[in-house]
C-alpha cells in the first residue's frame, strides 16, 4: 500500500513513504515535522491547516498525499523567517494581530495566496479571502487590517 | 528606600495583596539568574489574552530591567505560586498585585545586599536595567549578586511598589511576546509538544452522554499495526498507538466493534426555557430592597427571556500528554488551572497530589471550563497502559463541540412595577439555570469526562454558582446598576443537568445583561425618552455615566439619523457590578436577518498594563459576542448533541464581523480591573436594542435569528 512519493515542500524536494491515502496535514506535522500548519477539523471547515499548493490555497487536512505529488507546497515555515520577514508576517507583528494565533498560520496562508494573485486587495476581497478561515478569539479586524499592511508594503518593497 | 521588615509572627500573618497572600515565599515569584535575566513565575496562565506579556510589564517596571530580560516561568505544580483558576477576569487583580510587591521587596533586597557589598548607603544606589550604580562610578548588578538565598524569605509587602507616574513599562503598549512564534510557524502550542518515545492515542467516545458499553470485540484492534494496547475502563475505550494514524484507524476499527445501549434523556430543544422552568431547583435570593415608600403601581411589565446552551468552539481542539513512570505522574495540559486539575486526578487515580506534576503549555484560545482538563484525564488513563512512554491525545473537532463542557441556557423573567408616567418602582427578576461551573478540584468527586465512563462511574456532580463574593454564576450581573426604590432577585439553580455545562466567558453576565439592557431600553422607549439619557438618570456612579456618555459620543448617538433597515442600539453593564465598566453602541442593518455592522466600546478597566491588550480583548470579547447573539445555539435531539461541526455550530466569518472600535477611559489611579469579560453582556444587549431600532421587534430568546425575527414582526 506504501508508495513513495515526490513532492517540494517549502523549496526542497523531499521523498515521502506512506499510504497515498494519508492527509498532507499528518504527513507535514508527523512526518516532515513541520509543526505550524495546524489540525482544527478534519474536514476542510476551518482554514487552520491551509498550505499554498501550486499557487493556491488549500486544507491540508482533506488533500491527500498522492494528490500533491509532483507538486509545490508552501508552508508557514516556508513563507519567511526572523530575520528576513514575508510582508505578512512583519505585518501581523506590527498589527498585534491575534489573540491565542491558533487559527493565524492558515490565515496567513489564505491571505498569501489572495496577495499572489491579487497585490492589490480590497478590504471586501480580503474578507471574502478569509471566510473559510475561522477565528474564534474575534481578531479578525486587525488581521484585515494586517492583510491590507502588507499588500501595500509588498507593493512598495 | 525602606528596607523589609522581618517576617509577621505566625500566629498572625499579615493579609498580603493579591495572590502573594497565600503564595508569601518571594521565591516562588522570582529569581535572577547569572545570565542577566529575571525568572518570574505566576500561577496564571496563557490562554490567548496576553497575560503573560502584561505580568511581564509589571515585573520590569518594578526592577527597573528591560522588558527582554523577563522570562515567564511555565506554570507548573511543582514550583509555581498556587494561584487556581485563570479565570473570571482576576488575573491583573490577583497575579499583578502579588509580582509587583513581591518585585518592589525583592528590588529593594538586592539594593541592601548591593549596599553592602559597595560599602556605600542604600540612598545612594539607583538601577537601571538591573546595572546597579553608586557614587565614584562604583556598580554591581542583580545578575552578580544572583543568589537564591536572598529571596527565599516571605513577603512582607513592605516596600511600596512604584506609584503610577514613575511606572514607565507597565501603561504601554508593548509587543507581545508570544507573537513572533505564532507568525513564524514555530513550535508553541501543546498540539505542537514532541517527547522522546511519544505515543498517539485516540478515545472512543460513546454515541451518547450516558449511552452503555454492551459488547466490545476488541481483539481484532489489539494486533492492527502499530497499536500497543486498547485500554478499557468501564465504558471508557481507548487506543495507544505508535503514530496518529496507527491510533485513528485503530479508533475506526473499534468503532464497528463496539455496541452501545441507547438513553434518552435530553429535554426538546424547542421547550427549553419552559422545561427549565418545571425542573426543579434550589431557590436563592440574590438581593432584596423594599421601597422606602409606598406608591401607587399603574401598570406591571413581565418579559421573559432566554439564551440556549453555547460552545466554547475554540478553533484547536483540546490536547494533552502524560507519562507515568515509577516517580511519579506528568501531565503537559492547557488547563486553566494546573492545581485543581492535579487535585481531580489524585482523587480519580487514588494517589497523592504530591506523586503528580502538572505542568501548562499553552493551548488554542480558552473561553472558560473546555475539554482541557478532560483531555488531559484521557491521556493519563492510557498512558497507565504506555510501559512508562509519554502519551499524547489529541480531540476531535466532534469531541471539542460535543463532548466538552458547554456554556449554561438561561431563562430569565424581568418584571417592573410602573407608575402612571412610567417610571420605575420595583424591579424583580428571577434566573432559571445550571450552575456555571462544574471546574475540577473541588470536591471529593472528580468532575473530568472520563470519571463519569470509568468503572464503578463517578457520580454526575451538578454545577455550582461561585460565590457571590466573587461575582456569583447563573445570577452573575442580575442586580441591575440602575437606581430602583424596591429590588428583588431571586436564582433558582437546576437540580437536574440534562446536558454537561460549566463555564463559559462571563458565566450568567451575557444573559442579564441582555436582559435588563433590553427590559431598561423598552422602559424608556414606552416613554419616548432616549435610552441612554433614561439609563443615565438611573445611574449614580460617575464611572458608569463616562464609558455610556463615550461610547455614544464616539458613535455618534445624538446625531444618528433614522434610516430604513438600520438600526443603533445601547447596552451597558459593571461587570460583576464589582470589575470593568463596558458600553457598547452597534449599529445594525435588518432585513430578514441581522447584520452588525459597526460597535462602539467604551471601557473603564481602572489601571491599565497593556492598552492594546485591553483593546484586543474588548474587540475580541465583542466579536464573540456577536457570533454568540446572532448566530450560536448548541443543537441537540433526545440523546445528545448533534452541532458537532462548523456547519452545524456556525460562528461568525470574516465578512460577518463588524468594525469594532474600542476607547479606553484612563483611570492610571484606580485599581486594575480585568477586561476579558467585560464586553460580552453589553455587546449582546446593544444588538438586540439595534434590532428595535431597525424593525421595531424585540426578540428576546437568543440567538436573535432569522425565524425569531419573522415570527417577532408577526
């Protein structure tokens, strides 16, 4: 049932033995131990566990592994570090933007995919962006208001 | 500079403030380390409120060290001050008290043992990032004179913290610290914790809150792969498994192999507030006032109103590991409180307090009593059966929404005697509801999931109400703040508990408030008076006047225009008529259903630490608020919960949620009051008055939905 399988996870390829089956999120967490993507429901309902694949935003909890081989996955890890910041992660500093930050790692992920595609977003577009992301700690306005930060300084920079 | 006084006699130990009072050794609060940095422990913990980053302020601030130097100790049984439960909005009052005079002793401490090493007076010291420096260019510092021994001594809150003018961290808003990992995916939370030799277990929940194991053929889930054993305790079923996908399919299997015998017991959703009013109760009054005179009652008004059970639908579901080895018990949880959890599962194992450390890592954002510590039960169960390996356990977003302990429903009935001119002579009330907490540690009988499935089954304790002296539950906020002449308030607390409830944020605060702040605005508008300017009539504290007097200001309230479909409204509450004064104005479009489109908060929290904290947490309190008013219902049928998902449990989407914004009263010489709770009853109030405003309905059983409102226009 094991398959090996190909896939680029924040840049490096790397060659993952397992059930084709297996949800990308275990395979990240367990196997990669990329720990930022987060488990909250399983079922693609609550955006904790959203990654960029190929460009776009996806739940890792209901993507399964043979569905992304050959493919480029980006993860919070891989979106910036410390010392040389993605426009969004400087920008949800800046804005305090979270309460607990259980939900932020798939936010910001949606929010880099909106960015990609759209470097100019509208704070309705941002929204709309964010609404299979769910927060529960009620931080949603300063993480828009981090969104529309960093489009501008993306576009800046 | 006053140097400490030597300990109070023991016969009679001085009351200390805060937590330091039971917690009196300064070290358990503090140590400097030979590295330049300060330990500081509290026995508060991190839920998503930035408590940390605040008790981190004060602490620099009564050192006189840079805020970077400060390393929050994780709470733990073993070495941190006892502080309960990080609950009810008392984590400033209790732990911020107690750090700022045990850091003012231990500051002047190391100035008389600097003193004394530099040979010079005490008067002529200063410290400044912990760089102590005397006359003739003479220093030290506390990070040379580190020495355990000079704080293992009690408090004596001798020396006078610093008074709020010379405070120069504690007052700004200074970056959490807890940010930086969670914006750069680092390792954090409990769900992220990897041990040595760590194994995955999953628990088999029955299909129902009293359903009965009748058979389980296990034998086929013992030899599946990667299991290492099935546990099973009574009506307690679990697996330990060598990876989280070993244990889940492992948990499928035992899923076709169990069989369960079915109970009914749950009342019709539909009926609640009715059936709650049947059950029966044990009745308290809450308070009562005669009218000084007698006077002539022109009319009565009776309103009743109601709000449904509510999940706490934190986003990370509930997660914990243990390890049982011959020395002891250790148990990693989000808990709010690390002792009482310990205290529940002494009891429950049968063995000492002392052969368990329970130790906090930080979990998803906590809105009260959530599957934490049941969690935390469940892993130590299997990890008994684990050969001394660490156990992890990790919920389901089903066991998060169905399984943890769920906000009260409520029903409460408001009446007001009138006069002929429609003022106010009496006012009664009276709370149909649980108890709002069923928190462990309290009793000889644990309160954890796992207890009431375990064989012989602990027996189902019912909820209490807190004291009245911290704040009460159920009656929580049910004394309005208005001026009455006669007052009475009477709890009636269910004796039955058809669904498992506990605390949720604000406990019985969210209900009453809605309730008066409905009842009082109906008042005024039967008389044609604005609502806050009737509210403001019946209000003597001056505080109370000022946040309702900003927040409309801010919101524009004397110069809103009535518009088709829009609504303003205004709500207010002191909550626990003791903590933070909160108003809110929202503004509201209503058609069919409800759209909160802007909230206007004003608070006065007495000293602030952390303006931007005090902000975030009167903006996320308000937003939360709104989800609970608008949308939130826990559902279920005649066995058990079914809103088990984001699809059956909806909250509130980023397109849903309004602008907030937030003023903060400045009252730098006022005692510091918690502002977690503070928004949640005025929030729901000022949207059920918006929704009066709008349409001209009052709805008055929550959540103010869609069909409530067309059944309410008739």
């Amino acid at each position: 049932m094991a398959q090996s399988i190909r896939l680029t996870v924040n840049g490096v390829e790397r060659v993952v033995d397992g059930d084709p089956a297996t949800p990308l999120l275990g395979v990240l967490r367990g196997t990669l131990g990329l720990m930022a993507t987060r488990f909250g429901c399983g079922i693609n309902q609550c955006g904790a566990c959203n990654v960029i694949v190929d460009g776009a935003a996806v739940a890792a909890c209901d993507t399964p592994l043979w569905s992304v081989a050959g493919k480029s996955i980006t993860t919070l890890e891989g979106l910036g570090r410390p010392e040389a910041p993605h426009p969004l992660q400087a920008a949800f500093i800046a804005e305090q933007a979270m309460q607990c930050g259980y939900c932020v790692s798939g936010v910001v992920m949606s929010a880099a995919a909106l960015i990609m595609r759209n470097p100019d977003p509208s704070e309705a577009e941002v929204r709309a962006a964010l609404d299979r992301n769910l927060c529960r700690c009620g931080a949603h306005n300063r993480m828009v208001r981090a969104v529309l930060r960093a489009a501008r300084e993306g576009r800046a920079a | 500079m006053t140097t400490p006084s030597a300990a109070p006699a023991e016969d009679a130990p001085a009351r200390l403030p805060g937590s330091l009072n039971t917690n009196r050794r300064l070290s358990q609060w503090l140590r400097f380390t030979r590295e330049g940095t300060v330990e500081v422990s509290s026995g508060k913990v991190e839920i998503g409120q930035g408590i940390l980053t605040a008790l981190a302020q004060i602490a620099a601030d009564e050192l006189d060290v840079d805020l970077s130097r400060v390393r929050m100790v994780r709470a733990n049984t073993a070495s941190s001050p006892n502080e309960a439960v990080t609950s009810g909005s008392q984590s400033i009052q209790e732990s911020g008290s107690a750090l700022r005079h045990a850091c003012a002793e231990a500051r002047a401490i190391y100035l008389a043992a600097a003193a004394q090493r530099l040979g010079v007076a005490v008067e002529t010291l200063s410290i400044e990032d912990g760089t102590i420096s005397g006359p003739h260019n003479l220093h030290t510092s506390y990070w040379e004179l580190a020495d355990d021994g000079l704080l293992n001594r009690e408090a004596t809150a001798s020396v006078p913290p610093k008074a709020p003018h010379e405070r120069r961290v504690a007052g700004a808003s200074t970056s959490r610290t807890d940010i930086p990992d969670k914006v750069f995916g680092r390792p954090r939370f409990i769900h992220d914790l990897v041990l040595p030799q760590m194994l995955h277990g999953r628990i088999l929940r029955p299909p129902a809150p009293g359903a009965r194991l009748a058979a389980l053929e296990e034998g086929s889930v013992a030899s599946m792969p990667g299991v290492v054993a099935v546990v099973r305790d009574g009506d307690f079923v679990g697996v330990v498994a060598e990876s989280e996908a070993a244990a889940l399919a492992a948990l499928a299997r035992l899923r076709r192999a169990a069989t369960w015998r079915q109970v009914s017991a749950l009342p019709e959703e539909a009926g609640l507030a009715e059936w709650m009013k049947r059950q029966p109760v044990e009745t308290t009054v809450v308070a009562q006032r005669a009218a000084p005179a007698p006077a002539d009652v022109s009319r009565t008004v009776r309103r009743c109103y109601s709000r449904p059970y509510l999940a706490h639908a934190s986003i990370g579901p509930s997660c914990a590991v243990a390890q049982w080895t011959d020395g002891g018990l250790k148990v990693w949880t989000h808990s709010q409180g690390i002792f009482n959890l310990r205290a529940d599962l002494a009891v429950a194992l049968g063995v000492r307090p002392e052969f368990i450390v329970v130790e906090h890592v930080e979990g998803a954002g906590c809105y009260g009593h959530n599957g934490a510590d049941d969690a935390a039960f469940d892993a130590v169960l299997l990890a008994r059966s684990a050969g001394g390996r660490p156990v992890r356990v990790q919920w389901s977003r089903e066991d998060e929404l169905a399984w943890s302990p769920v906000g009260a429903a409520m029903a409460i009935e408001l009446e007001a005697d009138l006069d002929a001119k429609g003022e106010i002579l009496a006012w009664r009330c009276q709370v149909w509801s649980n108890g709002h907490t069923s928190r462990p540690g309290r009793a000889k009988t644990p309160t954890l999931l796992a207890a009431a499935h375990r064989s012989p089954p602990a027996e189902a304790l019912l909820p209490i109400n807190p004291p009245l002296a911290s704040g009460g539950g159920a009656e929580r906020n049910a004394v309005p703040l208005y001026a009455v002449p006669a007052l009475k308030v009477v709890n009636h607390r269910l004796m039955v508990m058809p669904i498992r409830t506990s605390a949720l944020r604000s406990l019985g605060a969210h209900a009453n408030v809605f309730a008066i702040e409905s009842l009082m605005d109906e008042l005024a508008s039967d008389r044609g008076e604005d609502p806050l300017a009737f509210r403001l009539r019946h209000l003597s504290d001056p505080r109370a006047k000022d946040v309702l007097e900003a927040a409309a200001r801010r919101a524009g309230w004397s110069s809103r225009r009535k518009r088709e479909g829009v609504g303003f409204g205004i709500g207010f509450a002191r909550y626990k008529n003791a903590g933070a004064y909160c108003a809110v104005v929202a503004e509201i479009e209503a058609e069919r259903d409800i759209r909160v489109r802007r909230l206007v908060a004003a608070v006065d929290a007495g000293e602030i630490i952390n303006p931007d904290g005090v902000a975030n947490q009167i903006e996320g309190g308000a937003i939360q608020a709104t989800s609970w008013t608008i949308k939130e219902a826990v559902r279920f049928n005649d066995t058990r919960i079914t809103s088990d998902t984001w699809e059956s449990y909806p909250i509130l989407t980023f397109s849903e949620v309004p602008s907030v914004e937030v003023e903060i009263l400045a009252r730098p010489k006022e005692r510091a009051l918690g502002a977690g709770e503070a928004a949640q009853g005025p929030t729901a109030a000022a949207i059920g008055n918006a929704l009066y405003d709008a349409l001209g309905v009052r709805v008055r059983d929550l959540p103010l939905t869609a069909e409530r409102i067309l059944a309410a226009m008739g």
